[in-house]
C-alpha cells in the first residue's frame, strides 16, 4: 500500500465504528424487496451485527421466509462525492434461549448506549413483548476502492 492508498480495512472499521444505523435489504417469499434502517451493534471482528426490531415488521418477516440479506452501513451527512460505505452479505435469524443470552451481552453495547439505546432483559424480547433480538451472521464486507474502477466493491476484512 502507497501512502496515496487509504487501508481500505481501516474505512471499513471506521465506517462501522462511528454509525449506529445499517440498512438492511431483505426480500420476500417471491423475491420482492425491501430495505429497512435498524439500529446496530456489531462483535467478533464485525461478522455478528444485532439489532431489535418487530416479528411483525416487513424485513422481519422477510428474514422468517428468506434468511439471506444484504447490509449497507454508511455516513448519509458526508457531502456529496466523498461519501464510503461498508456493504456486506449475511444470513439473519431472530434470537431465543442461549443466542439471546449471548446477543443480550453486544446489545446494545457502549457505543449503543451512549447515542441513548438501551440494556434489554431477555424476558423483554420474548412473547407476549412487541420486539425480539435479531442476528446476522456476516460472510463477506466490501468497500468501493477509490483506485479501482468506479463503484467497484473491493473485498476488506475489518
């Protein structure tokens, strides 16, 4: 890497680190799309991303029918021409018994925290409650490589 080459892992971590809001883009049975925004708490080196949101809500029940996903995090306030993002494929499941235990230990973490989200028990994401604990499972991220050919999505491991 040059000096004129950013660390293209790096965008991708700073990207992650500092935006509490990814879209997610789902489709149902037949293949309709759908894109959402959700707030977000990523663990294991960004592979795990979290979120709540209700069984009831479209991208919800899309994710029951279909569990492959696809995720855009990105800074929407970055003037125009200079904005990054961070796109990523997953597989995306609500949580119950121990993975809920286990995503209740990310969620909503620090950095959630502090932009006013907050500690969740298990028993506040379980029937009869509105909302669940949900997880995608991230296979692979990329970033568009500003020394490639326009919007040409270069694979990063943040």
């Amino acid at each position: 890497m040059t000096d004129q080459q950013p660390d293209l892992d790096a965008v991708a971590r700073a990207i992650l680190d500092t935006n509490h809001y990814m879209t997610l883009g789902t489709a149902d049975a037949d293949g309709h799309p759908w894109v959402s925004p959700v707030f977000f708490a990523a663990a294991s080196g960004y592979r795990d991303l979290y979120w709540i949101s209700s069984p009831e809500a479209t991208h919800s029940r899309n994710l029951a029918a279909r569990p492959e996903l696809s995720i855009v995090v990105f800074d929407s306030k970055a003037p125009v021409g200079t904005g990054q993002a961070v796109y990523m494929a997953a597989t995306a499941a609500e949580l119950s018994g121990a993975d809920l235990d286990r995503g209740l230990q990310v969620y909503p973490g620090e950095a959630g925290r502090r932009a006013g989200a907050r500690d969740r028990a298990p028993a506040d994401l379980l029937a009869p409650s509105l909302y669940r604990l949900y997880h995608a499972s991230v296979t692979q991220h990329w970033v568009l490589d500003p020394g490639a050919a326009p919007d040409q999505r270069t694979p990063v491991s943040p």
